[in-house]
C-alpha cells in the first residue's frame, strides 16, 4: 500500500470523515460500509429537514403517496413537505366570496402541492392545518366534488387516478383558450397563482427548447423532476395535436431563439 500524501491526510481533517470514523468504530464496519451508512443518512436528513421554506410556507410530514391503504402509520414511508399555508392572492378571494373559500382554497392548494411532492395528506391533515373540524373539511371537500373540483387526499386519490399536476391542468386549460376568470372558477386558484404556472411552464420548455439535461432545469426553475416531465409532455402533446394553437405559438416566440424552437419540434 502506498503512503498517504500529505495533501490526502488534510483531506481527512473534516467533520465528514470524522463522523465515518466513529461509524466505523462504533458498528465495527469497513470504512466503505460505513461511509454508505453516513451518505444514507446524510440524504435522510436533507430530505426530512433541510426545506428551503419562504414567507407563509410551512414545513409538513405526511404518508407517501405510494403506501397502500390500511398499512399501520408507523410502518409507512413519510415524506417532509414544503406547504404554502397563506398566500396574499387569497385577501381577494376573502373580500371577493367569504372566509368559507379561502379556506376551500388552502385546503385545495396544500393537497395538491402534497400531491406533487410526492405525499398525500388525509382529512385529518387538513382539518389540522386549517384549524377546523374534521366534518368542516368533509363538507368542503363535497362542495368542492360538486363543483367538479377534485382534491387529492390520501381518502380519495385511487379514484382520481394518478393522472397530472393541478399546476399542468391549469397550464393545460390556458393553452385550450380558457381565459383566467373561467381557470380560477374552475379550479379555484388565484389570479396570481395561475400566472406563476403559466410562468413556470414557459421557463421550463424554454430550457427544454435549449437541450438543458433534466437536473439542470430542476435547479433552474425549481419544479420537481415530476413537474418538468408534466410541462414537457404537456408541450409535446399540444404541438401534435394543436401545432396552430395561438398560446402555443406565442410561448414559442418570446421563449426561445429559432434555432432551440427547431431542436425542440424535431
């Protein structure tokens, strides 16, 4: 075995391979073993507690997405979500309809932002985080069914099916030729929110005209892997099937140079 250069045992002089020591110490394990040990445990702590939360958003755990019905809570995988507990478009859906849709409007946006993550939230969830009961919620979630306004709850989601994003549905919607009264009624999200997507979309399939790898556009935009896929697919299916669709059109002019758009349609 080679002697270690001296530039290689400075390297060893930091809290990582400190704690890979003690690891290996401890559980009696080759320094490859429990070097995996502390990377699996660094990436459960990075997804449990390290959210990059902003102004009204709440850190919140709730069951996977994927975990069966009737599975024991304690049993099942948890995931840490990043929830948007008040956003400042709903002072003018409380003065426009009352306090009886603002809360409607919460109790829609987290479920869904769960859904994206990758979670699903229950009743129960919710009546916690809109301080009500359980049978407030129950009468919001059928207003909402009435409406046809679908809310994925970990109760209900195996009969929507696990179809798309309500981020890609509004998306979708505008490219349709729905104008923002009829996607708020519809949906049931602000003015504000609905232009944030449509943002998001257009940065996305800007990066995707410019041949930015996956990842890339994820620490871009900021959207999940899952979101990005939506909004491309969302893309593709518009530019086969409505290729003449006036919104379409407008996002390919004032996103991207000729030359990314034509890389893109091939």
């Amino acid at each position: 075995m080679e002697p270690m250069h001296a530039a290689d045992r400075l390297a060893t002089k930091n809290p990582q391979e400190a704690i890979i020591t003690e690891i290996q110490r401890d559980f009696n394990l080759t320094r490859i073993f429990a070097r995996a040990h502390f990377e699996q445990m660094e990436r459960y702590f990075r997804e449990h507690t390290a959210l990059d939360l902003t102004h009204g958003q709440i850190a919140y755990e709730a069951v996977a997405a994927e975990e069966p019905a009737g599975k024991p809570l304690r049993d099942c995988r948890r995931i840490m979500l990043r929830l948007t507990l008040v956003e400042p478009e709903e002072l003018e859906i409380l003065r426009s309809r009352g306090l009886a849709a603002v809360r409607q409007a919460r109790l829609l946006r987290m479920a869904n932002e769960a859904h994206t993550q990758g979670a699903l939230l229950s009743v129960e969830d919710l009546a916690f985080l809109t301080t009500c009961s359980v049978a407030t919620v129950k009468r919001d979630l059928a207003a909402l069914r009435q409406a046809e306004v679908m809310v994925p709850t970990r109760g209900n989601v195996k009969d929507i099916g696990p179809g798309v994003s309500h981020k890609t549905q509004i998306v979708q919607l505008y490219l349709r030729g729905y104008q923002f009264t009829e996607i708020q009624q519809r949906t049931r999200h602000s003015a504000g929110s609905v232009k944030r997507y449509l943002r998001d979309f257009s940065h996305v399939i800007d990066l995707h005209l410019q041949g930015l790898p996956l990842e890339e556009m994820r620490m871009v935009t900021g959207c999940s892997e899952r979101l990005i896929g939506e909004y491309i697919g969302l893309y593709k299916a518009t530019l086969r099937d409505y290729p003449h669709a006036p919104r379409l059109q407008r996002f390919l002019e004032t996103s991207s140079p000729p030359q990314a758009r034509k890389r893109g349609q091939s």
